[in-house]
C-alpha cells in the first residue's frame, strides 16, 4: 500500500512539474503576447519566455500613465542612444514609473531597434507602451548618423537603428570589408580607421554604399596635404598614420596629451620597442557582455598575453590594422608630435584620467602608484 501511495505522490509531482514546464513554454509567452503583442522576431525562446515573464510581472504598470494630468515635456533621442539610457532619463523626468519595465518592453517587442533621435513631445498622461510606440513613428526627412572619435565599426554599426538611415548593422559591417574608391590612395584592408568622427545629416534613403562614399569622401577632404606631409615627416604611410593615431585616440582620455603620446609611440618605433599599447589588448578581446562594452577596463595581467597580431604586448610594430576610427586631433598628433625623449607613460594616480611620462624604464617604476 505505502509502494502505490509513493507512486501516486510521484506522478503528482511529475504532473505538477509538466504543468510548471507547460507554463513557462506556452501559456507565459502566449499571455503575454495576447497583453502586449508578438514577442520581436529575434528573440531567442529563453529570451521570449524571460521578456514575457517579466512583462507579466509588472501588471498594470505598462498600461497605466504616470500621472492623467501631466503637462506635455520636450524629449530628445540622441543619435546613437541606448535604450537603456533612454529609459533612465524618462524615469529621471517622471515621464514614466519604471524604467526597467520600459526597457523591457522595448526589447520584447523589437522596438528597441527602431526608436529614432529626433526630438519629441511625450507626457506622463501616456502609458509606458504609448511612449515607447510614439518614439518610434518620429519621421524626420533627413537621418542623422553621429560617430564619436575612438568608436570601432561595430559601434558605428550599433547606432544606426537609431539614426533614422534604413541600413541594417550586418549589411553596413560586411560593405565596410570594402572601402570606397575614393580611399584607394590609403589603400586600406577596411574602412576602420577611415569611418571619419562626425555628425551625418542625410536623407532617409541614403543607401549604403552612399553612406560608405560620403564618409570616405569628408575623411578624404579632412586629410590634408599638409597633414600627409606631416606623416611622411615621420616615416609613415597614411595607412600607418591612421592606425597610430586609432591607437592615440583612444589613449588620450584628454585629447590636449595626445601629440604627447604620439611622440611616445614614434619613438619606440624608431628604435624597435614594442608599443605595450594597452587599446590594442581591448581591440583584441573584443565584446565584453558582462559590460556590454567593446573596450574592457581595466585589463587583467593575463589579457596582456593574448594571443592575437593585434597584441601589442607580443608583436613588434603597429597592429594589422586601425583599432578604431580616429578624430581629426588624433590624427593632427601623429602628424605633428610633440618632440619629447619619453617611452613610457602610465595612468596618473589622482583617476583624473591625464597621463605621468618617464623617459627611462626606471622613472615609469618610481611614478607607480602607491
């Protein structure tokens, strides 16, 4: 008798955990798809099921307006903003509760990837979904496409959804393998390096090869003759140049010490030093998705010992190629740097983000922090 009772308690439980697994596949995603539509057609199923349980769990908070009497407030969507960061400055206006439930809902439903920059007018009379929805059907004729000095392609790539250009990531990342005619004196392996810092305003239809054109055109147009001279003046050819100055550009917290740092590093290439570039140790390891973040700070000792020909910690000389795309002042350094005896240089003390240069192994060893 107790041998059928524990098989009655054990096939109860295995129901009970049948029903438990039939929830979580099916009637979640399906609840919440009914409440808040289709889940976004690149969510994994562990994502859909983790996005719909979390949607569910807010109740009411998606569906009900902050406050039914609040006066309209003036938005703006930056160019290349995330929408975490988005979500994080309507909470912080009160335009809505929850952040994170924006968040949310954002990425289930694939808006997340179709919010444009522009500016808007929203309120906390509307709900959570009515924002998100709202930012999305801004249409301005013109896109606006923003590269920051010191990005990489592929955070170029992440900011176009929110550009307003209808290119997608993938596309504008495998065209950039095949950099424009108007390059062709740089002779580059890709456009990286090349992808010039500045603000893109452009027509919607703007195609990709386009885009890739008049970006190569006003890198060609900023490079001028007398900054070419200014690398041939230090034994580079502008391919080299630029993959310098990608390397200065993101050391120079406080672009003033770039000409410092270039010097720097021309004067380990004159005598055969390995650079010990820690930006080329970031470029190598990639994506961080612990910090979502393509640059890992700090760096451990063992990331130093990466093997990659972009290390330059293992291999003499520039890496294969630019690390990220510098800005003009970056590269006005490598073409006229400081002329200074230093080959060293570490992170000042204070966290102020400045630089202490040594021009001996010995004074870079006294200048270590306590």
């Amino acid at each position: 008798m107790k041998r059928y009772q524990l098989y009655f308690f054990l096939a109860a439980f295995i129901l009970f955990l049948l029903v438990c697994i039939f929830a979580f596949l099916y009637y979640i995603p399906a609840r919440a798809s009914l409440l808040f539509g289709p889940p976004a057609r690149g969510l994994s199923i562990p994502n859909r099921i983790e996005y719909s349980t979390r949607l569910l769990s807010y109740g009411d908070e998606l569906t009900t307006p902050l406050d039914l009497n609040g006066i309209d407030v003036d938005f703006r969507v930056e160019p290349g903003e995330s929408v975490f960061s988005i979500a994080d400055r309507l909470e912080g206006l009160s335009i809505i509760s929850n952040a994170q439930a924006f968040y949310d809902y954002c990425v289930y439903t694939g808006i997340d990837l179709t919010i444009q920059s522009g500016d808007f007018t929203l309120s906390p009379a509307q709900s959570i979904i009515d924002i998100a929805q709202s930012l999305q059907k801004f249409s301005p004729s013109d896109a606006v496409l923003t590269i920051l000095p010191g990005w990489r392609m592929e955070e170029i790539a992440a900011s176009l959804p929110t550009s307003g250009l209808l290119i997608e990531p993938g596309d504008f990342l495998a065209a950039a393998n095949d950099p424009p005619q108007v390059l062709a004196f740089a002779e580059p392996a890709s456009m990286e390096g090349f992808f010039f810092p500045d603000t893109y305003t452009l027509p919607r239809e703007t195609d990709l090869n386009q885009l890739l054109e008049i970006i190569g055109r006003n890198f060609t147009a900023k490079l001028t003759v007398d900054i070419q001279n200014g690398f041939t003046a230090q034994n580079l050819t502008v391919y080299q140049a630029v993959t310098l100055a990608s390397i200065v550009e993101r050391e120079a917290v406080h672009i003033e010490e770039a000409s410092v740092i270039a010097s720097v590093y021309l004067n380990r290439l004159a005598i055969g030093m390995k650079l010990d570039a820690d930006p080329t140790v970031q470029y190598a390891l990639g994506y961080q998705y612990d910090t979502s973040s393509w640059w890992k700070s700090p760096l451990a000792l063992t990331d130093l010992q990466v093997i990659s020909p972009y290390n330059t910690y293992l291999n003499p000389s520039l890496p294969p190629t630019p690390i990220s795309n510098p800005g003009i002042e970056a590269l006005l350094a490598v073409a006229y740097p400081q002329s200074s005896s230093y080959y060293f240089f570490r992170a000042a003390c204070d966290g102020s983000g400045y630089h202490v240069f040594s021009a001996t192994l010995e004074e870079q060893i006294a200048n270590e922090c306590p």
